[in-house]
C-alpha cells in the first residue's frame, strides 16, 4: 500500500508529539505519527527527574544554566547551540502547560525546583518523580484529538526512501540528498507499505538496548540513527553514551532497570557502600552531585575495587514524610522487593541511559539528508557535548521541535510528494524462522557493548568489540537478505549498525573526554584539567 501525508513523524516520544502538534496546529497538511508500539510506551515516560529551565529569575540566570551545561560537556558542547536551548527553554515550559503537563507547585504557587547533578541552582521543574510520564499523558491526549494527526501504533520504519531507491548510487560524498518519506511495516498485513511525505522527522529516541544493562525500554534499539546512517546521512559523537549512576540493582530486572532519579541525589542522597562508608569525596568536591560521567566512573571503581555488584543510596537521614511525598514511586518501587528507602539503603549501580550523539543536525533540527529532520535523543544537536548535564534532553527535545516545526513549514510549499518510487520488494525472500538466531544475536550485541565498550574502554576492548560486531553484521544483513522483513529482524540491524558507530567512533577520538573514557587516554584528560 501507498500513503500521502504532508508530514511523516516517526517516533512518538515528547520530540515528535510536540513536532505533529506544532505542525499540525498551522492548517498547512495532514500528518501521521509513526510509533513502534504504542504511545505510552517511549523513553519520555521514563524520565524521572524533571525538565531544566530557568523560571526562578531572582537566583538563576541564563548565563548559569549555559555554563553548568557546557561545564559538565567537557567544553565539547556548541555554545551557540546551548544558548539557543536555554534562552527558549522558558517558553518551552509554557508550550507544555499549555498542553496540559501539570508541573508541581509549592504552597505559594510558584514551581517546586529541584536541583540535580552538575546544575549550580535549582531550576528542574518535576511531576513528583514521573514528570516524563505526566508530559508524555498530557501530549498523548493532545495528539489524539487533534483532527490533523493520525497516529498509527504498532507499525516499524524500516528504511527511509532517498535518491538510492530511485536507482542512483548515493554516497557520504553525495551532494543533496532528499527523504521522500519511509518504507513502514504494518503489523496487521505484515507487509511492508510506502509512506510518500513532503517532509519527514525522526524522533526515534536512544540506544540504550544496545547494551545489556540499561535504563531505556527494550525499544531503544537506535532504529532513527541507524536508518540515517545507512541513508548516509552524517551521524557524530555517538561514541558520548551517558550511563546512569544509579538505577536499582535488581538482578531479576536488568532490562529496563528502574531508574534512581538524579532529584533523589540533589534531595541529599548519599552515595555508599553496603558498609555505610561515603566515598565520593574521593572523586570530586561536589561529592554526590558531580556530572554524570564522574559519579558513574567512581561507583564503577568502587565497585570493581570492593568486589561488589552495587553501591548504595542513602536518604535515611531525611524525614521519611518528605521522602514519601518526593518520591512516591521510588518508595513503593523499593517496597515491592523489600526496601524501605526511609530505613533502608537503596543499593544501586550504574546502567547505560542516554546516548549524547546521534543524527546531526543544524540549529533548524534539519540533518544532512534535505527533508529529514531529527530531534531529541536521536538527534545529535551539539547542546549536550560530551556529557549531558541532567534533565537538559526533555528541554532540548520541546525548544528543537518548535525549531523544525517552524523551518519545515516555511519551506514546505517548496517540496511535492515524489510519486515515482517503487513499492518495498520482497519477491524471493521467506518467512523468517529463525527467530532463535535473531535472539542470540541481539544478546551477543549487548554482551559485547556492556564488555568492551562501557563505563571504562581501552583500545584492546574496542578493537575486539569491533571484530565481534563485524561477524555480527556480515550474518545479520545475509539474513535480512533472504527473510521477509520483521520487526525483530530490522531491530538487530539496527542495535549492530549503532554498535559499530559507538565503537568506531570510539576508536576514532584519541582522548579521554566527557562520557568516553579509555585507559589508554588518562594521562591527557589529567593534564588538561
């Protein structure tokens, strides 16, 4: 089958909701939001923590916000680019009430603002400890009624249709490279259908599937950054991925592990051991609330020094009231496998969370391939650097959406719907069943990520995870080749295709620098601090 829409949105997290609304809301054409499984189910609704933005003028100042941001980057970050999020970040805000996300509020009315790792004033506005879910609830209703939008749940994009389906040969060197839309399987025919647009945006989230152990739901395979790589699209810095130091050390949860929000270490979490022992003062003055990548490399030292599978968190001395009412969901989360977090430590360790690079893109949110956009975790805008400093992805992901929704709208009069492609071919192929292969594959990819491309690298580890993804690749594409196309297939395509980028790009970066830390490279990342 063949549809026509204005729009294609793929991915249907807070990135591409607030895109198809923004879009949707002009009167200029029809949109359809492609999303994976359903719409409750993004990497949105995990996020805890809250949103950062600069609303309490009286202590906090833009210039604050831009330099704890390109701070905790390793001074990667491009500062026009994080002036341009911070400075639109409050009217971002006011986009989200404006859809109905309900930020907490203190007894006189102002927001209640939390302080997380790396920020130098408290300025996260939150929902409890599930603001993600309450945006992703408020932007749901709204793109459900919205007659301009049709969303379709449960269908995969598999590939972006360029020039190369046209029969041109396409290269990185190839100048001017146009999306016409995205070849999209329909879980009802399983059949693989066309979608023609006059502009398409990714919004397909991170990658933390990719690793064995990680904060993201099983859906964070990379499909966005994946697809735009084979497209030849230019993608950078993925080698920047962001473990999370403290998710709840569950050995029969590993994947998604549940998240142990940053608030709860601005609350006053103590980092540490099971023996009751402090240990971040040995790391960093700021001591629980260092950046990210700081308190995940120390929790990994301790753990490796100590012998231990986790560390610990401790708000036993706040008042167990307060802990309650902060972090309702944490409480009975931890009740459920019998921790009380008022009495009892909470024993944590560090998870892959959020991927820093991804798909490049200009400060319209446009990418290299023209008519493709990319925004939020997918997108790799140049704000986080290399290392992103807490709660900035929800803000960046509204402040690009409006970015892009504005430029696509002003020079979409300029595109038409090519109506000349061919249909997806899948003559000759099989049904796949080898589901069994597929399986142990994508284990084996997050094996090899988790091994030899985590917290801590070396050059040995990545030459071998590159040899091992390499055999991976050369066995998946034979059999991509020779099945028709699932879900399952065209995920480890993708989890092997944004393992090889990882790790290449890894290789690629002679240093250690924000989130890419490698053995090989201390020495230089001393001397520079």
């Amino acid at each position: 089958m063949i549809y026509e829409y204005d729009f294609l949105v793929i991915g249907a997290g807070v990135a591409g909701m607030a895109y198809a609304l923004k879009v949707a809301n002009s009167g200029k054409g029809k949109v359809a939001l492609i999303c994976k499984t359903t719409l409750d189910e993004a990497n949105t609704a995990k996020a805890q923590g809250g949103i950062a933005a600069v609303t309490n003028f009286e202590k906090d100042t833009f210039d604050k916000h831009i330099k704890d941001t390109i701070v905790a980057g390793d001074y990667i970050s491009d500062p026009d680019v994080v002036r341009f999020v911070v400075e639109n970040a409050p009217e971002a805000i006011k986009d989200l009430v404006d859809w109905g996300v309900n930020f907490q509020k203190n007894g006189n009315g102002v927001y209640d603002l939390h302080r997380e790792g790396g920020h130098s004033e408290f300025r996260i506005l939150h929902h409890a400890d599930d603001t993600g879910a309450e945006i992703q609830r408020a932007l749901i209703e709204a793109v459900s009624h919205h007659a301009n939008i049709t969303v379709l749940e449960n269908h995969f994009a598999v590939e972006i249709i360029t020039q190369h389906h046209l029969g041109m040969q396409v290269t990185r060197r190839t100048a001017d490279i146009e999306c016409y839309g995205a070849y999209v399987l329909n879980p009802r025919t399983q059949k693989v259908d066309t979608f023609l647009s006059k502009v398409t945006l990714m919004a397909t989230g991170g990658t933390g599937a990719v690793y064995a152990t990680t904060s993201n739901p099983n859906i964070a395979t990379g499909d966005g950054i994946a697809m735009v790589y084979r497209a030849k699209g230019t993608v950078e810095n993925m080698e920047f991925v962001q473990f999370h130091p403290t998710v709840l050390y569950n050995p029969a949860e590993t994947h998604p592990a549940f998240l142990i929000t940053e608030a709860m270490r601005g609350y006053g979490g103590i980092l540490r051991l099971p023996t009751g022992e402090a240990f971040m003062h040995k790391y960093d003055e700021r001591l629980s609330l260092a950046p990210r990548d700081i308190v995940a490399r120390a929790i990994d030292h301790e753990m490796k020094i100590n012998g231990l599978s986790h560390v610990c968190l401790d708000v036993t001395h706040k008042d167990a009231a307060e802990t309650k009412r902060h972090f309702p969901n944490i409480y009975e989360k931890c009740k459920q496998i019998g921790i009380d977090i008022t009495k009892d430590f909470i024993p944590v360790c560090p998870s892959a969370h959020y991927m820093c690079g991804g798909i490049k893109v200009d400060l319209h949110g446009e990418s290299s391939i023209h008519r493709l956009y990319a925004v939020g975790e997918c997108a790799c805008t140049g704000l986080h650097g290399g290392n992103r400093l807490a709660s900035n992805s929800l803000i960046e992901a509204v402040v690009y959406a409006k970015a892009a929704a504005q430029h696509s709208l002003e020079m979409i009069d300029q595109y038409a719907i090519n109506r000349t492609l061919p249909e997806w071919n899948d003559e000759g192929t099989m049904t796949n069943e080898e589901k069994v292969l597929i399986t142990h594959s994508a284990k084996e990819v997050g094996e090899v990520m988790s091994n030899y491309v985590g917290i801590v690298r070396s050059n040995l580890r990545l030459r071998r995870a590159w040899s091992r993804l390499d055999l991976l690749y050369e066995e998946t594409e034979q059999l991509f080749k020779s099945v028709k196309a699932t879900r399952n297939i065209c995920e480890l395509r993708n989890m092997i295709n944004v393992g090889y980028l990882i790790t290449r790009q890894a290789i690629e970066r002679k240093e250690s620098r924000g989130l890419h830390y490698t053995v090989d490279y201390i020495k230089h990342a001393n001397e520079r601090k």
